[in-house]
C-alpha cells in the first residue's frame, strides 16, 4: 500500500479549505489505497500558528486534530531519533529557516515517504520525493 506524509498546510487545507487542493492531490487524499501521515510537527506548528495569530479555530486544538485526522483518515507520524538525526543533517536553504518544515523533510527523507506540500521551497530538498499541489 502507498503512503503519503501530509505537510502543514496540506493538512489544514484538506481539513478546512479543501478547495486549495489540487485535483491531483484531493484524488490522493480520496484514495482507499493510500495511507495518510501527519507529522507530529505539524501539530506543533500548528499551535505556533494560532499562537502568533495565523489561524483561528473555533474548537480547541486537540479537538480540530482528533476531528480532522479521523475525516481524512491520517495518521500522526511521530518524530524518532532517526528523524531527529536526519534534521540535523539537511542544511537550510538561504531563506527557508522553518524548523517545523525542516522536521517534516527530515521525516519525510528518513522514511521515504512521499511527501504532499505546497511550499515551493520543498523542491530545493533532493533527499525528498515531493508531490507538488
């Protein structure tokens, strides 16, 4: 069976904009075939997100990721030392110093799981397989 890791915004988009998604990648998230990751950072960051006001919900935050996960049928994908160690390894792009991206490819080349995102600096990552939305 396929696997897919869902990026941060991939993830919040599918959960309550999924209008931002491609046709391609809503095809993917509909799939019966295709097991569905979230990395815990995503969690993370999206406390940090409300946090500094870039997201609003109107639940608490653990609601919305219990609620959310079930819809599409994801799962949180923890972080190993395996992960930890391949963070430290991948150098940030000039420009690109988002730690909770930066776990996320680290996961996602520790795996080899592809990755969906639709942050145009992923690309810049060749350790990674990339599914662009």
């Amino acid at each position: 069976m396929k696997q897919v890791l869902l990026d941060t915004h991939i993830f919040l988009w599918a959960a309550i904009n999924p209008e931002k998604l491609s046709k391609k990648v809503q095809r993917i998230l509909e799939s019966d075939r295709i097991i569905r990751y979230v990395s815990i950072a995503s969690v993370w960051e999206t406390a940090y997100l409300i946090e500094t006001k870039k997201v609003r919900f109107d639940k608490p935050l653990g609601v919305f990721w219990e609620e959310s996960l079930i819809e599409l049928q994801a799962q949180i994908l923890n972080i190993t030392p395996q992960h930890v160690q391949r963070f430290y390894e991948i150098q940030p792009l000039k420009g690109h110093n988002d730690q909770f991206d930066r776990m996320i490819i680290a996961q996602a080349a520790s795996t080899g799981i592809p990755l969906i995102s639709d942050d145009g600096k992923f690309g810049s990552y060749p350790m990674i397989q990339l599914i662009e939305n």
